[in-house]
C-alpha cells in the first residue's frame, strides 16, 4: 500500500486533463514538419485556435453509417458539392422535434 505521501504525489496529476493532446498526438498522429511549424506562427500573429467547434468521436452500426455515406452521396450527386457527414447530423439534429417522439418503453 502506498504511502500518503506517494498517494499524493500519484493523485497531484489526472491523465484525463491532457485528454486533448493525448488524443491530437496518439490517435489522430503526430504534427508533420509544416504543421508544427504553423502553431507557433499562428500563435506568434495572435491567432487564436477556433472555438466555435469541436472534434469529436463516436460510435456508430456499420449500417447506420453505410446509410449517413449514403444519404451525403446522394445529397452530392443532388448538387450538395460540400455535403458530408457531419453537415448531414447538423441538419438533422436542426428537424428533430423531441416533443413528438414516442415515449420509450423501458
């Protein structure tokens, strides 16, 4: 059993505060030579990093996404030349009207 100390010293730093850099580093791959070089830049021209999104993650039923790429192909051969997923889920989460779906039975 550890020490208080120890257990302090163990608790002084959450792994899940970097949650951010580890997932930009780890799963998305390291920065290439040019864009490391474009964040200092950025940075040095008082640019600040975008807020008004977010990258995120999530699952989804192969069918369920063979159906989204579906939908975004054919909203492209329909003219939609900028269509894709993720414009698809904003477009539908902007229709949904939660008042009238049923009541889930649990």
């Amino acid at each position: 059993m550890p020490t208080p100390a120890k257990e302090d010293k163990l608790m002084a730093h959450d792994p899940l505060s970097d949650a951010d850099a580890i997932l930009s580093e780890e799963y998305y791959g390291r920065r290439g030579r040019g864009e490391a070089e474009l964040a200092p830049r950025r940075a040095a021209r008082g640019q600040p990093r975008p807020t008004h999104y977010k990258i995120i993650c999530i699952s989804m039923y192969t069918r369920d996404l063979e159906e989204l790429e579906a939908k975004v192909a054919e909203l492209k051969r329909r003219g939609w030349t900028k269509a894709n997923k993720s414009h698809l889920i904003r477009l539908a989460l902007s229709q949904i009207d939660l008042d009238k779906l049923a009541t889930p039975r649990q």
